[in-house]
C-alpha cells in the first residue's frame, strides 16, 4: 500500500481483454487534493543521449527516465509509488520504426507490466511521421501530494 494516495482505475465491461493484453485502463479518478504532474517527450534513450539498439530497448528507457523525471519532481516516492501516480500516458510511434504495430503494443504491455505490475494507466498511442529520437516519445499526467 502507498504512503499517498493513487489513482483508482477502471475497466468497463468488454474492456478486460483489452487492459490485460496491454496494461492499461479505460479511466481513472484523481483522488481530491492531489496535484497533476506533466512530464512531457521521454524518449528512449541513456544518460549519453544514445538511443536503445532495439524497440523493446527504447520504450523500457523511455520508461526509465519517466521515473527519473517523476522522482526528481518527488523526492520522497519510491519507484514504485512514482509509477503509480501516473493516470495518462501518451505515446507517439515513430511510422520510420513501424508506428504503433500490434507488436509494439504488446512490447508495451509486457514493459507495463514490469513498470506498473498490477496497476494499469490510462494510455493512449498515436502514431506519427517522426520523432525526435528514436522510436517513442512519452508524455505523462500524475497525481502528485
């Protein structure tokens, strides 16, 4: 259990496969009192500014420095707790790596599951022309004390 509170996701009635295949859920309420965190253009890359060699490589970065951002932002979260503010992600695929493929959407969802666990954002995916670096750019909403 969190030392703060979290966002309460949803899934609606017809959704389920859906949330279980790609982490994720149909809404979520902010709890009263917390503010919002935007955390904008996370893309996958290191500390150096290279990007990872694989898809799989740069979403679990991108994700990385999600954290990084959240955990800067709110010293006292765990990395568990930082992750567990979030209740949007929006992610934009590059089309030059294949925009946002069926296969991709389950790369997300299985580096959801190791970032989120039983927790399940809201998340949408838009894919786009290009992208700054690499293949994915994340943008972020939390719920923060």
């Amino acid at each position: 259990m969190s030392r703060f509170l979290v966002c309460e996701p949803f899934v609606y009635p017809g959704y389920e496969e859906t949330s279980e295949s790609y982490s994720i859920s149909s809404s979520c309420i902010v709890p009263a009192g917390m503010r919002t965190l935007a955390i904008s253009g996370q893309v996958g890359v290191d500390e150096n500014g290279k990007p990872g060699e694989t898809i799989a490589d740069m979403v679990a970065l991108a994700f990385e420095n999600v954290g990084k951002a959240i955990m800067h932002a709110v010293p006292e979260f765990t990395k568990k707790e930082a992750f567990r503010s979030i209740y949007q992600i929006t992610s934009y695929h590059s089309v030059e790596y294949g925009g946002i493929t069926h296969e991709v959407g389950l790369t997300l969802g299985k580096t959801a599951k190791i970032v989120f666990g039983d927790y399940r954002p809201c998340w949408t995916a838009i894919g786009v022309s290009n992208i700054a670096v690499g293949c994915i750019e994340i943008n972020i909403l939390a719920c923060v004390p």
